[in-house]
C-alpha cells in the first residue's frame, strides 16, 4: 500500500498535500482499491468555498458512489480536467496524476487536525 510520508490524510481517505497557501487533494491508493475501477469523477464545485468535511463532490466506481469530503476549508480553485476523458488515473496514479482538486486553504490552522502517514497507516 503507497502511503506517501509527505502527504496528510484524512480518517475518510482523502490526501492532502501543502505547498504555501495552496493544496491539492485526492483520494489515497487505499480508497481507490477499496472503490475498484472508477468510471467518472463528479466535481462542480470550482469557485466555491468549501468548509472542512463538507462534500465537494462525489467518485463513481462500477458498483458505488462515494462522497468526497473537504479536508481542510478552502476555495475550490482548480479541477483536474485530465479525470473528465480518464477517471482511471485516480486507480492507477492516486497520488500524481489522479489528483482531484487544487484549493485555496482560508483556515491553516485545520492542517494540524489532518493525519500524518504513520497515524493513517494504523487507521487503515
């Protein structure tokens, strides 16, 4: 199981990963295991402020559909188009080329409620 040691996680799978005032999210390599082959990724929430654990959007699986819930508060700034023509790339690169959302974080101070790799390793 890839469990990148610079990301933060959330008890819901998703990942987070920092840079500045800026974050990007997806869904970790054990949820998209768990969801089996995704067929379509629904966000429409760009331009819309987002409060921590609120769902801003939701990933398709051929038997199920999963809520994605916002890690941490933010501005949806950005959606990874690449997931429109293929949503696999959240099964085959959950860390990089599968992101989901790229935000503009309101509250950093929420950061420190999120999970590090070894607290979501013994999670799962």
């Amino acid at each position: 199981m890839n469990i990148p040691a610079e990301l933060k996680y959330t008890k819901d799978h998703e990942w987070v990963k920092i840079e500045g005032d800026q974050a990007t999210i997806g869904i970790t390599d054990f949820a998209q295991s768990e969801l089996g082959d995704i067929v379509y990724v629904d966000i429409s929430t760009v331009g819309q402020q987002i409060n921590q654990h609120d769902v801003f959007g939701t990933v398709e699986a051929v038997k199920t559909v999963s809520d994605l819930f916002m890690p941490i508060s933010g501005k949806v700034i950005e959606f990874n188009k690449a997931l429109e023509a293929a949503p696999e790339k959240v099964n085959s690169d959950a860390y990089g080329e599968g992101w989901m959302v790229k935000i503009s974080v309101t509250n950093p101070a929420e950061v420190a409620s999120l999970l590090t790799a070894e607290q979501y390793k013994e999670l799962i």
